[in-house]
C-alpha cells in the first residue's frame, strides 16, 4: 500500500467554530466534528444527518480532516480512502 501522497498538504489551522461551521449558521446539530488540516473548516461527521465534512471535501477538493473530538487525534484522506499519519 502506497503512502498518502496528501499529507505534504496539510497546514498549521486555525478551527473555524466551536462547533459544525455549517450546522450552526442553520440552528442544527451534529453527531462528531471534523477539522479540514488545509484551512481550519471545522464540519459534522458522516453519522451527522447533514455531512458538512464531507460536503466540504467535494467543495473544495481539501483531502484530509482529523477528528475533532476531545482525546482523538486520527486523520482521514478522503481522496485514499483510509486513516492517515
């Protein structure tokens, strides 16, 4: 298996809300947020009924996003498809 080519991509972010950006300008909630590593875009999870992470990705081409979850520090490559270092 090939290394992620996308990690030379990540940034120092600043996280863009407290909470789902997206969620929060319509009044919704979420189940898990994500952090985009290449500009700070913090989005809801899959298992979130409006998927902002991953719409962000289709939006902006912006592979990888860590978890934003206290204690968690896993990273996901959206274009690879798996868990990243």
């Amino acid at each position: 298996m090939a290394a992620c080519k996308h990690l030379k991509e990540i940034r120092k972010v600043k996280p863009s809300a407290n909470g789902c950006e997206d969620c929060l300008k319509i009044g919704d909630t979420w189940v898990h947020l994500r952090l985009c590593l290449i500009c700070g875009h913090v989005g809801c999870c899959d298992s979130s009924k409006n998927k902002h992470a991953t719409k962000h990705f289709h939006q902006t081409s912006h592979p990888i996003i860590q978890s934003f979850e206290p204690g968690e520090d896993w990273k996901w490559c959206y274009v690879d498809q798996e868990e990243v270092g």
